[in-house]
C-alpha cells in the first residue's frame, strides 16, 4: 500500500488515545504518523525487508504497550503507539501486491520478510498494488474521521497526504515506464556499485 495509506493508519491508531489521554494526544498522533510512514524508508535499501519486521515490531509493540498502560507518560504512550503503527504497516503490506516492477501483473512472490522465520510472505493482493483505486479509497476512508477530529498543523498533513495520494494513483501505472528509462541497462551498467546498492532490485532485473 501507499505511504498516505500507512500514514493515516498510523494516525487512526493514535486517535483513541489522544481522544482518551490528550495530555499526551500530540505526542501520540505525531508517532502515530511516525510509526506509520517508518518502515518505508527502507524504499531503496532492501524495500520490505531491512525495516519490515511483522512479528519483530508486533511483540516490541504488545511489551511497549503493557509498560505504557502501567506507566503513562508521553514518552512510553509515544513509543507504544509508535511500535504499533510500524508493525501494522508491516503486517498490512502482505495484503498488498508483490515486489516486482509492476505489481498488478501478480508475477512476485515477495510480499515482506519475516526475519523471525527468515523466509518471504507471499502477497495476498487484496490491494492489488501500491497506489491501485482501491488504496487510495482506503485512504479517504482513513481520512475522513482525520479530518473531522483534527485540527491545525495535523488537519493540514492530513490534507497534504491525501492530495500525494490522489496524485500518486493517477500517475502509478506510468511510473514503471519512467523508470525503465532512467535505470536502464546502460545506465545501471556505469553506476559505481556504492550507487547501485540503492537502485531497487526490481529495476536492476527488468
């Protein structure tokens, strides 16, 4: 699914409990979004495997969350919210598509790894590709109780998020074909290799 998507997952999460504790409702729905966004940001070093932990972040977040709900303070209910958004990012992009270049031709079998038994999950394709009309209704879904309860600076990155996300499904099925042309093989061929350890896998083999 799209960062927007993880995103305003991230959020929602957060939301109960900034409604519930707003002492501590900033600091919640800020890692929320934090959480949310994180383990993309291995996009071009290992994309769902090196920040993609789905039992990892899973467990750390039940832990975290038992030590927050015993001891609230902004900095473990920020943690704990934080841990939970990462690890349902990580756990939802099985439902997504697969890796390869075009995702909606279904012809990739990795969807995340699991470090914990050190093999790829398969994808489920329930959201057939990162930025597929489907995505980006779950996103609107995700942000109308956001744009409803939030205010200010948060109200507008959520505005923000949901304009990327508009923009990024109108144009995803075009991106395969600019990519071809920026990391073809001519190109891939001169990079250094500390350059090429950033360029997608899915690039390099098409």
């Amino acid at each position: 699914m799209m960062l927007p998507t993880h995103a305003f997952t991230g959020l929602v999460l957060a939301l109960p409990v900034a409604l519930a504790m707003p002492e501590v409702g900033t600091a919640a729905l800020v890692a929320g979004f934090l959480g949310g966004v994180f383990p993309d940001f291995d996009m071009y070093v290992g994309h769902r495997k090196t920040l993609h932990y789905p039992v990892y972040f899973s467990t750390l977040a039940v832990a975290v969350a038992t030590l927050a709900l015993l001891l609230p303070t902004a900095a473990t209910v920020a943690a704990a919210v934080f841990l939970l958004a990462a690890a349902v990012h990580s756990v939802t992009d099985v439902f997504g598509g697969g890796l390869e270049l075009r995702p909606w031709e279904g012809t990739s079998d990795r969807g995340v790894y699991d470090h914990y038994r050190e093999r790829w999950i398969a994808p489920y394709r329930w959201v057939r590709y990162d930025g597929a009309p489907e995505d980006l209704l779950l996103s609107v879904t995700l942000a109308v109780p956001l744009l409803y309860t939030l205010e200010g600076s948060l109200q507008w990155l959520v505005v923000a998020s949901l304009a990327v996300a508009v923009v990024y499904t109108a144009v995803r099925r075009l991106l395969p074909r600019i990519a071809e042309t920026l990391f073809n093989r001519d190109v891939v061929s001169k990079l250094p290799n500390p350059a090429l350890a950033y360029v997608p896998t899915r690039y390099r083999e098409e």
